[in-house]
C-alpha cells in the first residue's frame, strides 16, 4: 500500500463525484448562460419586428399618414423612441 493510503476506496469515490458534480455544474452554468444570452438577442431582434409590422398596419389601415409613417419607421430603425 501506498504511504498515505489510509481511506480505502470510499474516498476516492467521494472525490470522484464531487470532481463529476462540480464539472457538471460549471457546465450547466456556461450553457445556461450562453442560451439566455442568445434567448434575450432574440427576444430583442422579434419586438422590433413586431413594432415595425404594427406599425405597418397601421399605415395600410389608414391612422397614420405618409409622413408620421416615416418619421416612426426611422425612430424605430435607428433605436430612437418615437
């Protein structure tokens, strides 16, 4: 036996699936992470798509004319509020 043996194989065990646990959760947390990130871009990216599609309705339906149409599609494509 080695000269600091002294446990037998119930704490290398333990170690072991304390080394599995940790790893599994540093990467849970990376995935985690990544995927809000990229669900919060996409989230951001569709209610510009939806600002920009009502306010195209509303165009075609008549509210608003040729130039408020214009001037809110610029506010909303250049990220200024209208």
């Amino acid at each position: 036996m080695p000269m600091y043996w002294s446990g037998g194989w119930g704490g290398w065990l333990l170690m072991t699936f304390a080394m599995m646990v940790l790893w599994g959760a540093v990467v849970w947390a990376i995935v985690y992470a990544v995927r809000g990130f990229r669900d919060r871009r996409e989230r951001e990216r569709r209610s510009e798509s939806s600002a920009l599609e009502i306010l195209e309705g509303r165009y075609a339906r008549g509210e608003i004319d040729d130039k408020e149409f214009r001037e809110r599609r610029k506010a909303l494509t250049e990220g200024r509020a209208a």
